[in-house]
C-alpha cells in the first residue's frame, strides 16, 4: 500500500511541476510563449505552500500522538524527494530558479519531520516496555529534529517570492505554534522520564554512525550531572551546547574514514569520560538525472547532484555511445548538456561520474529516440475581457507542419476538451465569471515532438446592469430628442410629405449643425478633462492618447464624422446624425464607468 501511495504522490508531482512551469505567468489577450517569458514565483508558492501544508499535519498527527504518523511522515519525504529528482528535469520549462534554493529546506523538513515521529514513537515504545535507555534516545532524536525543523522554517518564513506585481511570503503561523506545542510535550517526556530513568554518567549518542562526509552529524546525550562537557573528534576537544543536563553537538566530517568519537567532562576535579563511538565515514553519494530533448537535433540534458539534491560543480562527466566517447564539465548548478544531432535510429548512451575523493560515482544508461520535428502553436483572442453569457472565441495557428493533429485544450490547468486542428484553427469556449488560463498542448507523436502553447488570460466580467440602465435612459432622452426635432419641423409645415423629401429638409436644417458640434464637444470637453489634457489638444492629439481605451473604436468613427462635416463641409444624413449621438453617449458611459457595452 505504501509503494502504490508513493506512485501515486510521484505522478502526481510530475503533473503539479507542469503546471508549474505555465502557471503564475501574466499574459495579454495575445498572450506570450512560455518558454520565453520571465517567470514569476506564484507556481513554487503554490506548490510548495502545500508541502508546508502536508508538514503541518505530521506535526498535527505528532501531537496528538497518531500512530499513523510515521507512515505519513515516510510519504511526505518520499515526496520531497522525488520533487528534488524531478524539478532539474523541468528546467528547460523554465521553472523559477526559487524551486532549486527552496528544495534544500524542503527536504530538512521531510528528513526531521520523520526523525520526530520516529522518535516519539521510540519513546512512548520504550516507556510502556520500561525499556528506558530506548525510550531516552528517542527524546533525544525528537529534541534533534525539533531544532532542524525550526532552523528550516525559520529561513523559508522570511523568503520572498514575486508575484505579478508584488510579493508574497509563506504562511508558517500555523506550523511554529505547532513546533512550540511539540516543545512543551517534549519538556513533559523529560519530566516523565526523570521519574523512571535518569542516568548518574555521562553517556554520549549520535545521530548518524554511518555519515557521508560535509553531512551534518549530530552528538548527543546526557550529562550525568557533570560541567564543562565537550565531544572529542581526532584528539580535539569541541565544547558541546549543555540545556538542562542534555548536551549537543553538530560536526561535517571534511574527510573519508574511521573516528573515534566520545565526550569528556568534569565532576569537581576530576575528568570522566563517556562511552565511545566509533564512526564510519563514507564518500558523498551522488546521482546522474538525466532529460532528452528530442527534436531535429536531439539533446541530453543532465544534473550531477549528492544526496542532499545539491548540485556538483566542475566535475567531469564521460558520455559513451557506440563507438564515441566525449567529457564535458558541470556548471555551477551541477547541469551539463550534450548534443547528438540528428538521430535516424536509436542510440544507446551510457554517461558516468568516476568519483573522487569526496563524491561517489556514478553512472546512468538512456535510450535516445529518433530525432523528432518540433511544431509551434500560438493562440491568439480577440478580447481579454468577455461579458457573463458571452461566447470565447480563440483562434490558433499551428507552425511546422499542415497535418492534422490532436490538441487538448486546458482551461486553468486542467483538460477541457481534445480537437483535431489543422494550420488555422479557432475554439469557442462557454467560461464562469473570473479569471481563466487557456492554453493548449500537443502530446507528441512518433513524427512530431510534444509541443505546448502560449497561455492566455481570459477575465469573464459579469453584466453591468448599471451601463445598461445608462444606456436605456440615453437612448430615451434621444428618442425624446429626436421626437421634438421631428415635431418642430411639423409645426413650421417644414416637411415634405414623401419621405425622401423629409430627410432632405432636415438634413439642411441648421439645427444639424448645432447639434452635432454640441455633442461632439460635449465628449471632447469630457475627455480632455478626464485626461488632463490642455486646451490646445487637436482632436486627432485626443484620439491618439485614447488608443488603449475600450471606447476608442466609437470614438474614432464620432471623430470622422466631426470631420466630415466640419472640416469638409459635408452634409449628414438622418442615419449618421443617430449613430453619431448614440456613438457620443456610448463613450461618455464608457469613459465615465470604465466597463464594456
């Protein structure tokens, strides 16, 4: 049950890393490529915060003593650690580098997290067994991860991540209220266990016999009523950290090899000693994470890392294949890259790490495919902003080929439908009021490589229902207006009786002239003011500095007609003088309330 949970948490991580490389990303209604835009940390806040919310209930379950905790606690690390395996993988997804510096803390987390459950259940085991020697060695380890715990929530509790335009930080209040309740219970089995065990010498543990060397070790154990305790490594004496007659000590082993380690301490004049442990140090265990990229020229992409998920720098790495031997370098982070051009076949490909004198090797063996052609998908919309109700249409274009393809369509990360596009293509989409990302992914073929879209953000905004009482009471006063012009002509036996002769005999009336420059100022003067714009500004100055409104489009054509008739002295007719006024009004609502009719 714990392999298929283990599975199951690691396909998980797989799909959550990514969606994490498109999530978190601001982008236009045109949208940007992923692979090319700035990331932004909201994904690895995302992702991470639920670690943080996974480590909270082990401490949850430590609390209240579950004896499912240490089955939870195996998981989380299992999780932490196939997080720290997969995340290099995606770097050509361009994953905030925050997810490298995160990770080390993470997996302090995952290792002391299981520490403590582990040695709680050491000392409520060794307390109804009255097998005390047992039952005070696992207090000690949960005092010994209780510190490591802290350490690391202290960091990522002061980390700072970018957002779209702004900052955020982990949420921790929970898990250091939980920590301080884990200290107070830890005091209580110290109480508890002084009444049954309390040891009259010193007595010296460790928490690793078996480290790798720069691995932290941890030496502890209990006074035994002595002063001035140190721990001595090499014939060199290290004073050791005493709280309340239990002592610590912390040590990274430089070098391979066998040490004798014991504590030593004072009883009036006297120098006592403790018992001795004999430690054996090993090289640092390394692993090989290796990605192929597999297009025209197929790349193998790898990382060099020890068992804390650190990334080893300036080491050679030797690729063989065939009958071809090449060595390349490690950069800074512990990553290398090599080129094979363009594969008609497969190719075996075995790449190894000889070790030195501090690091153990290691090798890894991949199976490159076939060069495949990569495609480009853009998808473009009309609008990033769409009324409740309202259709989304998207358009899309396919580059790199004019064969049909399946592509799933992914709605905030989460599949909504599969079509088969060709070249152009266009989806319409029914989306709930909020924010929505819409991007879509071709899942790769034997001929072709798996490709993914641009992302676009799409706000469905819900009706305003205040822009339409607005337009209703416009439209009103127009048709009003219009009545009182139309009966004006009436009285003064003005108009003809066929209806050819009535648009004439208004069109060359000179209320047509008033009106029409009336309403255009009214607008000019409105948003002029609105912009802070000079009395000097030319309509054609106005209209340029309204390009990004959503009114502009209405406005451009009430600016033509303006024109026309002023400028080239043109008659309007009955229809453009109504558009006109109904242009003027739609713009004065939508500069005025700032939403789309």
């Amino acid at each position: 049950m714990k392999e298929f949970l283990i599975k199951m948490k690691r396909m998980l991580i797989i799909g959550i890393l990514l969606m994490l490389t498109v999530s978190g990303i601001g982008v236009s209604g045109e949208g940007k490529n992923y692979s090319t835009v700035n990331p932004n940390d909201y994904g690895v806040y995302l992702y991470f915060s639920s670690l943080l919310k996974d480590f909270n209930s082990i401490l949850d379950g430590i609390i209240s003593e579950s004896n499912g905790t240490i089955n939870a606690a195996f998981i989380f690390y299992s999780q932490i650690n196939i997080t720290k395996d997969e995340i290099p993988l995606y770097s050509s997804y361009n994953i905030s580098s925050k997810a490298y510096e995160l990770i080390p803390y993470f997996d302090s987390l995952g290792r002391c997290s299981l520490n403590l459950a582990i040695g709680q259940r050491m000392f409520l085991d060794g307390l109804s067994n009255r097998e005390y020697p047992n039952a005070r060695k696992g207090l000690f380890n949960m005092k010994i991860s209780l510190k490591e715990c802290r350490s690391s929530i202290d960091v990522l509790s002061n980390v700072v991540l970018s957002a779209e335009n702004t900052t955020i930080k982990f949420k921790t209040d929970d898990i250091v209220g939980n920590l301080n309740k884990i200290e107070t219970m830890i005091r209580a089995y110290q109480q508890i266990l002084d009444k049954y065990f309390k040891p009259k010498k010193l007595v010296l543990f460790v928490s690793d016999p078996s480290p790798a060397v720069y691995t932290n070790v941890t030496f502890y154990g209990y006074t035994g009523g002595l002063e001035d305790v140190s721990i001595v490594i090499n014939n060199i004496a290290y004073p050791a950290e005493v709280v309340n007659e239990n002592f610590y000590f912390t040590y990274s082993f430089k070098k391979i090899g066998t040490y004798e380690v014991y504590a030593v301490g004072k009883r009036g004049n006297n120098i006592e000693i403790s018992n001795k442990i004999v430690l054996n140090v090993s090289k640092m265990p390394t692993k090989l994470l290796i990605s192929q990229k597999n297009l025209l020229e197929v790349t193998v992409e790898g990382y060099l890392v020890d068992k804390l998920g650190r990334g080893i720098e300036g080491k050679k790495i030797i690729i063989h294949s065939d009958n071809d031997t090449v060595m390349v370098t490690t950069n800074q982070d512990g990553s290398f890259m090599v080129s094979f051009g363009r594969l008609l076949k497969e190719k075996n490909v075995t790449i190894s790490f000889l070790g030195d004198e501090i690091y153990q090797g290691c090798n890894a063996t991949v199976i490159l495919k076939p060069s495949k052609i990569p495609i480009g998908i853009l998808l473009t919309a009309e609008k990033q902003k769409v009324r409740a109700g309202k259709e989304v249409l998207i358009k899309g274009i396919i580059n790199g080929t004019a064969e049909r393809i399946p592509l799933i369509v992914y709605i905030d990360n989460k599949p909504y439908t599969t079509i088969n596009a060709q070249q152009n293509f266009s989806i319409v989409l029914h989306l709930e009021e909020g924010k929505h990302e819409i991007y879509a992914k071709f899942p790769g073929n034997e001929k072709f490589a798996e490709s993914i879209s641009n992302i676009l953000a799409i706000e469905i905004v819900p009706i305003n229902y205040l822009v339409r009482l607005l337009m209703i009471i416009v439209s009103s006063l127009l048709a009003f207006v219009a009545y009182k012009l139309i009966s004006a002509f009436k009285d003064k036996k003005e108009l003809p009786v066929s209806t050819q002769n009535v648009l004439k005999a208004v069109e060359e009336e000179k209320t047509e002239e008033i009106d029409i420059l009336r309403a255009y100022r009214v607008v000019y003067n409105l948003l002029r003011r609105l912009h802070a714009l000079p009395k000097s500004t030319t309509p054609r100055e106005l209209l340029n500095k309204l390009r990004k409104e959503p009114f502009f489009e209405d406005m451009k054509k009430l600016t033509l007609f303006h024109e026309k008739y002023l400028y080239a002295r043109k008659k309007l007719s009955i229809r453009e003088i109504t558009l006109a006024f109904k242009l003027a009004a739609r713009v004065i609502i939508s500069s005025l309330v700032r939403e789309e009719l």
